[in-house]
C-alpha cells in the first residue's frame, strides 16, 4: 500500500548554487530525510 503512513511520501526540492549555478535537486522522505540526490551543472 502507498500509504503516507507507511512511508511511501515524497517531496522534491530544488536550490540554485549562486556562486556555480549549480541546481541541487533532493528527493525528501516524511521525516526529511535524503534518499536521492542530483546535482546538475549550468550550460555552458
């Protein structure tokens, strides 16, 4: 079952490093852990 109560919830987030135009996106479980990552360089 993908039920929020068992821990199927997800929300995404994403920041854009200022210094290196780097785009950060996160995938955050219900208690705000991390369990996927991608960073994604600027175009050149």
């Amino acid at each position: 079952m993908n039920n929020p109560v068992f821990g199927h919830q997800f929300f995404g987030e994403v920041t854009i490093e200022a210094a290196t135009e780097v785009m950060t996106v996160r995938f955050r479980d219900i208690n705000g852990a991390v369990p996927h990552t991608t960073e994604i360089p600027p175009r050149d």
